[in-house]
C-alpha cells in the first residue's frame, strides 16, 4: 500500500455533499485515513465563477499512479464533470487531484507527481498542512508548511470545516 494525497474541489451544486460523495467513490480502491477540515476559496484561474469548497485526503491504495490517475478520473466522470469539453480550470460539480504518490516524483505529459502547480495554491497547501504540515516535498525539499508560508493568497481561504482533521 502505497500513500497518497488527494486534492477535492467544488463548485457547482452541493459543493459539501459532492465532496463526501467524492469520498465515498473513491473506495475501497483508496482508503482514507485522514480528511483536512473544508476550506472555502475563491475561484484563482477563471474568477468568474463561483467560490470552491477545497480539502485534501491522506489515503492508502494498492493502484500504481496510473491506475489512481483513471480511478479519480472515473469518479470525476460519474459525479458529472466534463472532462472532454469544460473550460480547464472553469466550474466543476467535483475535481480531485493526486498531489503526492509516496516520495514518487515523475514527469509525464498526462500526469506529474507531485502536482505541479501544489507550491503556488494555497486553497491546496492550507488543507494540506492541517493534515501533513511536516511532509516533504520530494523534488523541491521543503515541507508543506514552508511552502504555505511563501504563497502568496494564504489568507484568502477560509476554513469553514471542523477545527480539527478527521481521522477516517
């Protein structure tokens, strides 16, 4: 078993309930262990759209990177998500991205891990930290809580979960 973190993000419809359905679909191939509290976000590629609901999940699975990639592809699918032909970065009723794999790093054009864009979003790395704040990036050397402390937006997001992470 192998573990991960995920990224979940919505804003379209009942964002808190997409996010626990999200939950619920990515079992049993993904075992949560630990969820962030809830953050609310404004939208940061295309502002014209309306505020996400963001948290991250600790979870351990027996999927290689590539079968995890198309499992959260397949949940994304079933809860509604246009993966063919929606504006990238626009609205979404649910988004999940793989942040860390172990201490995997790898580059390829369909998939990078860690996620590339991870140091410069706060509404990821603010979840992140309550959760894993001591974690090494393995390509850059630096814990999540240093990268959150350098990004630019910290204050924006907003937590409006529990105080506390939950243990799955």
């Amino acid at each position: 078993m192998t573990t991960v973190y995920l990224a979940l993000g919505s804003n379209l419809g009942d964002r808190a309930a997409n996010l626990a359905a999200a939950q619920q679909r990515l079992a049993p191939q993904v075992r949560i262990t630990l969820a962030s509290p809830v953050y609310e976000t404004a939208p940061m590629y295309v502002t014209d759209q309306p505020a996400f609901l963001n948290m991250v999940l600790c979870a351990q699975t027996a999927l290689g990177p590539w079968e995890l990639l198309s499992h959260v592809k397949d949940v994304e699918a079933e809860m509604g998500r246009d993966l063919k032909g929606g504006p990238r970065f626009g609205p979404r009723p649910i988004d999940i991205d793989i942040l860390f794999y172990g201490e995997l790093v790898m580059y390829a054009p369909e998939l990078e891990i860690p996620h590339p864009r991870l140091v410069e979003r706060a509404f990821v790395l603010a979840p992140l930290a309550d959760i894993a704040g001591d974690l090494q990036h393995p390509a850059i050397a630096r814990s999540v809580d240093d990268m959150l402390a350098a990004v630019p937006g910290r204050d924006t997001v907003v937590r409006i979960g529990a105080e506390r992470p939950v243990t799955v």
